[in-house]
C-alpha cells in the first residue's frame, strides 16, 4: 500500500464513492483558494484551485490529508 510506504499520492474522487463523494460536497471549505486564467486557440479558460485541509464531516479514506478542488471555466 502506497501509505505504508511513506509515498505521497493524489487521486480523483468521483460519483463511484458515492458516500465519500457526497461528504466532501457537503464539508468542502476552502482554506485558500488560487485563481489562474489561461488565453489561447482561442479561448479563454479560468481554473480556481482551493485547498481544504480541514476533514471534519468526512468519512476516513487511508493516508487522506489535504483536499484539492478544481473548476474549469470555459
């Protein structure tokens, strides 16, 4: 198991863990938030990173410490 190892990991979190999936919508606050807009091809893309570290509410999933939250505007 990559915890077990010391390695650092991120991954995807999707409708398929329904129960954690909702507790993070219902939980996510944002500690700090960074805003970048990209211009090209065309197009104008904003994308707004936050960061929550606060877990309360959330159910225990191994090795999760940090929750990271990206939208994309097009």
């Amino acid at each position: 198991m990559i915890t077990q190892t010391g390695n650092d990991y991120i991954g995807a979190l999707k409708g398929n863990q329904s129960g954690l999936f909702k507790d993070v919508k219902k939980n996510f606050i944002p500690e700090s938030t960074f805003q970048k807009i990209n211009k090209g091809h065309g197009r104008v893309e904003k994308r707004h990173v936050s960061i929550c570290q606060n877990l309360d509410g959330i159910r225990s999933w191994p090795g999760l410490t940090t929750l990271i939250q990206v939208k994309s505007d097009l």
